[in-house]
C-alpha cells in the first residue's frame, strides 16, 4: 500500500468517530499536551485505533488524537508527537500531519519545548517561531526523500516563508493583548538525543539559531509540501548556553508545566481570532 493509501486509511478510520470537520491541527510539545483537555465537545481517538500511527514513549507525550473545539475552532489535537530520535523514520514521524491534512486541515499549529539560544532570554519565555533550520533534514533525513505523490504536493516546496504572515500578525496581536512577551526566532532542530555540547550551541548560535529542539521542523516541512498554514510556537523550558549549566527533560517538563496556562490563552486567542 502507498502511503496516500495509507493516509487514507487512517483519514477513514478517524472519519467514523467524528462530529465535526476540523480546519485547524495542533501538535502540542512536551508538558503542552494538557490544552486538550480545554476542548469542547471532545471526542478522544487512542492512537492505537489510527492505523499507520505509533506509539510514543517518552514521558509527557500522550498518545491520542482529540477532536472538538477550541477558541470556537474546530480542531484535531495530536496529544503526544513522534521523534526522530526514538527511531521512527522521517516519514513515521509526519505521518500524523499528513493525517491532519486529509481531515480537513487547513492550518497547523505546532508547539515545542526548545532551548533558548540567547544569554538575554529567560526559561517560560514564548518564542514565535519565525523561521527554522532543519539540521537533520539538511544532512539526508528528510520526510520527503523518495517518490513524490503529486496528490499530496509538489516534488520541490519552496521553504521560504513557510511561517505564515498573517497568522504571525494574528499572535502579536493575541499576545500584546494578553499582557504575554512574545519573543520571534530562527528555531533549530538536531536530532537529539543528547542535549548540546558547549561547542554545538556556540555552532547554532553562529548559524543564526535563536532556539534548539528535537522536533517541530520535519512537522512543519510537510505541512508545508502539503500547502497548510503553519504557526510555530516555542516554550524555552531551558537555557543552552556554552558556558551554563546542562539541560535536562525534568527541568523542561516543568517550564512547560508552569507556563502551561499562559501558552493555553495565546493559543486559545489565536483560534478564537482566527479567519
Ligand atoms: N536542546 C535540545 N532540545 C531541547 C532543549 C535543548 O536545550 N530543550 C528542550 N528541547
């Protein structure tokens, strides 16, 4: 079976249990996941009933599809994300996305726990994400390797500007008016699953990374190839810096746990505000 087919597949398989059609995606990052249960008229697939979908392990990522609406939207929240580093292929890892798009999505609205680059930027700090660099997908693991299926885009999507404008505009508005900083940056992914050494940050920092994370730009690649809009958002769960103190994921599920109610509003007000 071709992977349209098997999009297809789990597209059905979800259809049988919905009540609305959803025109906005979410993947909610580690510690992220609890604005689901913000949703109304909900209705919770398992992953395990999604055909073509995996598991996730790591602590803080759930496994489940939810449905329903927020901010008044209709919305199909991916409660928990795959990794590249856990040792799904680039295309286990966008499979969800794809998924996303044949349920009717129009829009996706990903969210990550990252690393702050910069020595002036603070743990709880939002950043919009306003550009990002696909370290792993630069280096030969990229979703998009192999066949192309014009059904589900074009063989070479332009990535410039792939952070949509006007929903860029729509959460600086949202923001100022919820009293939240709300920082922009150039994201970075790495493969993970080790944090940085003190001579990788001071590479990202060179290259023009403001924030550093293990996921999201995959996501965000074929969101694109598949012609949605994408807003990103970080979390800085921690500092990574050359010369501070290590990272590590209790530190970053916390930040993402006491920042959670600031995130939920911004998020919340974007889709209330959203055309
Ligand atoms: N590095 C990489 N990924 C991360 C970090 C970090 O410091 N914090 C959260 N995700």
């Amino acid at each position: 079976m071709d992977v349209y087919d098997r999009i297809e597949q789990a597209r059905a398989r979800i259809a049988e249990r919905l009540t609305l059609t959803p025109r906005v995606g979410l993947i909610l990052g580690s510690g992220l996941g609890a604005l689901a249960d913000a949703l109304e008229q909900a209705v919770v697939v398992p992953y395990r009933d999604i055909p073509g979908f995996q598991q996730p392990k790591v602590a803080g990522h759930r496994g489940e599809l939810a449905m329903g609406r927020l901010g008044g939207q209709p919305v199909a929240v991916l409660r928990g994300r795959f990794h590249f580093y856990e040792g799904y292929t680039m295309q286990e890892v966008t499979f969800p996305v794809r998924v996303l798009r044949a349920l009717g999505c129009d829009t996706l609205i990903v969210t990550n726990a990252a690393g702050g680059l910069r020595p002036d930027w603070q743990v709880g700090d939002m950043m919009r994400i306003s550009d990002q660099i696909f370290l792993p997908g630069m280096a030969g693991h990229h979703p998009l390797i192999g066949p192309n299926d014009e059904r589900l885009g074009p063989r070479f999507p332009a990535m410039v500007g792939a952070f949509d404008d006007e929903l860029a505009a729509l959460a600086r508005v949202v923001a100022a008016e919820q009293g939240t900083p709300l920082r922009e940056g150039v994201y970075c992914m790495v493969a993970g699953p080790s944090f940085e050494s003190a001579a990788e940050l001071r590479l990202l920092r060179a290259l023009g990374a403001d924030a550093v994370g293990m996921s999201t730009a995959p996501e965000v690649i074929v969101a694109r190839h598949g012609g949605m809009r994408v807003l990103g958002l970080s979390l800085i769960t921690n500092l990574a810096l050359p010369d501070g103190p290590p990272a590590n994921h209790e530190e970053v599920l916390a930040a993402g746990e006491q920042a959670r109610p600031r995130f939920a509003a911004l998020i919340q007000g974007v889709l209330a505000r959203m055309t």
